[in-house]
C-alpha cells in the first residue's frame, strides 16, 4: 500500500491549504526571520515538501490517479482516512478468492491422479494381453508377411509377363491373319504385319543384355511370321495383277498399299514387278494386234473399232495411226501405273531403301557395291517400257516393212521426220534411254538410210540429163523436180522438233542428197558450154535453186554459199559484156594501148607514136565507133537475154558500160593531153601544125555515156 501514500497527503495538503485560502497547492507561509528551517523541524513541511517534489510525470503516480477517477471517491476527510484501509481490505478480499479457486484445482487434480491411475493399471493389463498375443500370432504373421513378398514378386512378373506378351509377342489372331492364306488381306493383314515389324524391330532391346536366348527365340519366331506374312501378301498381289484394270480410274487403294509395303522386300516386290509387266506386254501386244486388224485371241471385238491396216490409205498415214496408238497406250499405261506407285511420300523408295539395309548379302557384301539409289520416276519410265515392249516389237516389224517396200524419196523423208517427231515425244514421256526411243532411233536411222539410197538411185538415173543443156539456158528440169522435191522435204523438217540451234547443221546431210548433186550437174553442164552462156546458165539454175531456199531458215549457209557462186558468175558476165564493148566498138586496140599510160608527161608523150593512134587507124576506129553506138545497148543486152533475171541482166550491163565509159574517158583524156603537147612543140619549135587527134577522134565521153544509158 505504499504506492497509495502519495495520494493521501496531496488530498491532506489540499485540504489544509483550503482553509486559509492560500489555493490547493499553496505552501504554508514561512517565518520571515528564519528562511531557512533545519530538515524535519516541522513534519507537515516535510509532506509538503515530498508531495511538491514528486514528479506528475511518474509512471506509477499516473496509474494511482487514474485508479482514483475509475472508483469516483470524493476528496473528503473521512475517503482520505478510509482509503489505504479499503485498499488493503480488497486486496486480502482477493487473495481469498484466489485461495478459492486453487482448493478447487487441487480437487481436479487429484480426481485426473485417480484417473490416471485407473489407465495406468488398464495399459498395464493391456500390454500384458498384447505380449501374449503377439507371441501366440508371431509364427503365422512371419508366414503371412513371406507369403505376402512372394505374392508381391508373382504380381510383378504376371505384369512383366503381360508386358512382354503385348510388345514382343503375336497372339493367335495376329499369327493367323499372317500366316493363313484363308485370311483376307485386309486393314487387319497390315496392322499385324505392321506389328511384327515393330516385335522384330524391339528385339534389338532385347538382344543387348547378356543372356540373348529370350531375343534370339522371340526374333525367330517373329521373322517366322513376317516372312509367312510378305509370302502371303506376295501371292495375294500376283493374284490382283492378274484381274487388275488400269482402265479403271478408281484402281483400289489396297493394291496401293500392298506394293508401298511389299517394297521392303525389294526380291519380291521386283518378282511382282517382273511379273505384272509380262502380263500388262501380253494385255497391250494384244490390245495393238486388235487395233491392228481388228481381231483378238481373245474374241470378236465391236463394229465400232476400225482396223489400222484398213483406215489408213497410205504408208505414211498407216505408219503415223501405229505410232499414235503407241503413243495414247504408252501415256495411259503410265499415268495408271503413277497413281499404283507414285506417292507424295515416295514410300516405295523408302520401303526398297529399308529392305536393301535388311538384306543378309547387303550386309556381309563391302559396302553395298553395285547398288544405286530407287527412283520412283526411273522405274516407272521403265516398267512402262516393259509393258510396251511387246506393242513395240510388232510395230517395229510393220515399221521396217514399210520403209522397205517404200520407193518414194520424199516419202521416206516424211517417215524419217515422223519416226524423229515420235522418238523425241517419248524421249520426254519415258526416257532417252527407254528401249522404245531405242527403237524408234533405229527405225529413223533405217528410214534416213532408204531416203539416201532412194536419192542416190534418183540421181544416178538422171545422169544421161545432166549432158544436154537446154538451147534458151533455162534451169533443167530435173532440177525443178528436184527443188520441188527438196521444197516439200524442207516444208516437212520445218515441223520436226529439232532444237533450233542444231536445224541447220541437222539438215546439212539432207541438202547434201537431195540439192549439191543437182547443183553439181549443172555446174558439169555449164562447163560444157561455151561462154557466156555457161555463166547465164549456171546463174540460172543458182538463182531457182536460191529463191527455193530462201524460204527457210535452216539452209542460210547454202544460199550463201549460192550466193557466192553467183556473184562469181555474175562478174565473169560483166566480164564478157564489157568485152562486147570493148571489141564491137572498135576501140579494144586504142583502150588497150592506151590504159597502161598515165597522165604524165613521160607517158603523154609516148601516145603520139602508138601506132593505134595513127590517123587511119584512130579513123577507123572512129567510124566503127559511130556505127556501134546506136544500137550498141540493146546488142549487149541480147548478148544475155536467157539470162531469167532482167533486173540482173541490166544491172550487168550498166556495169560493163560504166567500165566502158571509164576507159572511154582515160583514151579521151590521153588524147587531149597528147594534141596540147603537140600544139605546145609547133608553137615553141615553129614547125608546120599537124593534124589534131581529137579531130580525127571526136566523140565525147559525155555523148558515150549518153548514148550507153
């Protein structure tokens, strides 16, 4: 109760200081002669003085206030002597409470000591009945718990068993839709067959631990099974080969699938390839043999067909109509055959790449020698060339009988140019290599060979023409027909298909039979002629031959070539015509002695003693001269009138008369310089005047050119 203290005197001390009205806190007044008391001479100073120095700031003293105001006591005298009284009053009032409360803890208490007690004796007894059951039941719960393992370990390898029956082991369904030929090869076949792949496949699991028996005898078996189930699927695709109509657009997508799975065993699948193509050689050679004639082996066929050897009125249309059907059987058999073994995944070269890495002699074999890579594409190409070969053979046959029996050169030059056409179309359908391009070359060769012979034997018949030139200089007839000839041969190159910087040279052969033999002749027969007409006559022949190639452009090298030759011809015309001038003029003598004199004094003085330039010569060749001039054109221009190119002629003309006029003007020119010479001698030496050149020769080159215009 000593924290109450405080509290009691402020409450005495404010009611002391009340009284005199000095305030609640006021201190008593002191003696004015004694300031300063000695400690404890007055007992009421000191509670003053204690309660004045007591700090409001204190903790504790803050709590005894708030104490206070909780219990609403009123400052009075008799509260403030009650008070510690009350205090302590409540304070033993609560002690006993709490002496209280314990006795009835303690009665607890000893009622859980009781309780406790009675378990204990409980667990004791317990314990005692478990120790005597344990050691009666620990025999059986140690059977229980081996029986129990052993369970655990027949549970696991039942799971393993189980395991290893459903990835390593056929069951009887399976085995028997592979191995049973009574089973259909149906979606059921492919499953199974796709499920021992993958046993034998997993083997090599197996077959990597120690102990292989297990993986040696489930990799047997399995095989087993495989090889009875691609045996199976082998004769099930000979079968469907057999009855299989590739006219039928909706070809059934299980014999599909059969071969892109039956490619794993490429010995196989090549037997059914082997085998399928003979049957499809005896189905078209049968199919061509109709076409043929009209018949089949296998019974009267539609009055719809119409028979080949029958519609076609002529070799070459007969020829074409066989090489037609070949070509329709060969793009149908290959676009049916594409839908059989042509896939987007190209599966088929998978399966043979899979089967080849397989196969016992590839693998103890050095590294695969000999072998090359599937292609889908390739063996398409070549097993429709099988397919075709018998159709082929019978074509080749009829084929060569017409080039043989044929006797026309032209003819045999369209069945060339036919035989090329078709050669270069399956060149591109199959391949170059194919045994019907093979064939097709061979034919052509055969056809290209009759075509020389033919025209050979065509120019060895016209020999006895090739010496009789025509008396008006025209081309010969056998060269019309033979530019003829050669015009419808080259109408029908023009449509081949050779490649258009090759047509020249390619063609260059052809010429070199049909055209330079015919050229040469008339070369032979110009030369038997004498001049000019040997010129007017081979340039006539060259320019028929010219114009005949002229409209193509594969032969540019030969009009060149004529072209040459013309030109050659053509200046040996000029040639004789400027002779013709020279020598009806009269002035060939006075030319000739004249041309090699230059305008030089040396040489000027030199014309005066020319003897053609004496007076009675000069005289006569004048007057010969004058005579000729009238009709001096037109008889140069009857000199080549069989020549058939007028424009030609007059333009050989004009040239020779232009040479004419040139020397014409030297003669006139010398002439002139050597009548000055002559006037400047008599003027400086005074002798007598001779007679004038120009006098004696008075024409003019102006009137020459006008007069030869």
């Amino acid at each position: 109760m000593t924290s109450q203290e405080p509290v009691a005197v402020r409450l005495s001390s404010t009611a002391g200081g009340s009284r005199d009205g000095s305030g609640p806190l006021s201190p008593p007044p002191q003696s004015p002669s004694s300031p300063f008391q000695p400690k404890g001479a007055n007992p009421l100073s000191s509670k003053v003085t204690s309660v004045l120095s007591a700090s409001y700031a204190d903790t504790e003293f803050r709590e005894a206030l708030g104490l206070l105001d909780e219990r609403s006591v009123h400052s009075t005298a008799e509260t403030r002597r009650q008070l510690r009284l009350n205090l302590q009053k409540e304070v033993i009032d609560c002690n006993g409470e709490i002496i209280n409360e314990f006795a009835k803890v303690a009665e607890q208490l000893r009622r859980i000591g009781t309780t406790i007690g009675k378990l204990n004796d409980s667990y004791r007894e317990i314990n005692t009945q478990i120790s005597a059951a344990h050691n009666a039941t620990s025999a059986a719960l140690g059977e229980a718990s081996l029986l129990m393992t052993q369970r655990h370990q027949v549970e696991k390898k039942q799971a393993l068993l189980r395991a290893f029956n459903v990835n390593f082991v056929l069951n009887e369904d399976e085995a028997a839709t592979l191995t049973l030929t009574s089973e259909p090869v149906d979606d059921r076949f492919f499953l199974a067959l796709q499920r021992a792949k993958k046993i034998s496949k997993d083997c090599e699991v197996l077959l990597g631990f120690e102990n292989q028996t297990l993986g040696l005898e489930v990799m047997e078996q399995t095989t087993k099974h495989l090889n009875h189930g691609f045996q199976k699927l082998y004769r099930w695709v000979q079968r469907e080969f057999k009855t299989l109509n590739l006219e039928n657009p909706q070809i059934g997508p299980s014999i599909r699938r059969a071969l892109r799975v039956l490619a794993e065993r490429p010995t196989l699948f090549q037997n059914c390839l082997d085998f399928f193509a003979d049957a499809r050689e005896n189905v078209l050679s049968d199919a061509f043999h109709t076409a043929l004639t009209g018949s089949s082996g296998a019974g009267p066929v539609g009055p719809s067909v119409k028979p080949i050897e029958l519609a076609a009125h002529d070799s070459l249309r007969y020829v074409g109509d066989m090489l037609a059907w070949a070509h329709s059987a060969t793009v149908g058999e290959r676009e049916a055959l594409e839908v059989l073994f042509i896939s987007d995944d190209d599966e088929i070269a998978k399966g043979i790449r899979a089967g080849r890495e397989n196969e016992v002699w590839r693998l103890i074999a050095e590294d695969g020698e000999g072998e090359t890579e599937f292609d889908a594409v390739t063996a398409l190409n070549e097993l429709v060339d099988r397919d075709m070969s018998g159709a082929a053979r019978m074509l080749r046959q009829r084929v060569e009988q017409v080039i043989q029996t044929n006797e026309d050169v032209i003819l045999a030059y369209r069945l060339a140019n036919l035989l090329n056409f078709y050669k270069a179309t399956f060149s591109k359908l199959l391949s170059s290599g194919s045994a019907l391009v093979d064939s097709l070359g061979s034919l052509e060769a055969e056809a290209l060979r009759q075509f020389r012979s033919l025209a050979r034997d065509h120019v060895a018949t016209l020999q006895g023409d090739f010496q009789h030139t025509p008396a008006d200089l025209r081309p010969p007839d056998f060269l019309l027909d033979a530019l003829e000839q050669l015009t419808a041969i080259m109408k029908t190159y023009e449509t081949s298909l050779t490649a258009e910087g090759d047509r020249e040279a390619d063609f260059e052969p052809v010429l070199a039979e049909v055209f330079d033999p015919f050229i040469s002749g008339c070369s032979n027969m110009a030369r038997a002629t004498t001049p000019p007409s040997d010129s007017i006559f081979l340039i006539n022949c060259l320019l028929v031959a010219r114009n005949a190639l002229s409209r193509f452009d594969f032969t540019e090298a030969h009009i060149l070539r004529l072209q040459v030759k013309v030109s050659e011809e053509r200046a040996r015309l000029v040639g004789s015509q400027y002779g013709f001038f020279r020598a009806e003029s009269g002035l060939d003598w006075l030319i000739g002695s004249l041309l090699p004199l230059e305008e030089k004094q040396s040489d000027v003085e030199k014309v005066s003693m020319l003897e053609a330039v004496q007076a009675p010569a000069l005289t006569r060749a004048s007057q010969t001269l004058d005579n000729f001039l009238p009709s001096a054109l037109m008889d140069a221009v009857e000199n080549i009138r069989h020549l058939q190119d007028s424009k030609l002629a007059r333009d050989i003309t004009e040239e020779a008369a232009e040479m004419f006029c040139v020397d014409f003007e030297h003669v006139e020119e010398m002439l002139m310089l050597a009548d000055e010479m002559a006037e400047q001698h008599t003027e400086i030496q005074g002798t007598p005047e001779i007679q004038s050149l120009r006098a004696l020769f008075p024409r003019t080159s102006g009137e020459i050119r006008v007069l030869l215009s």
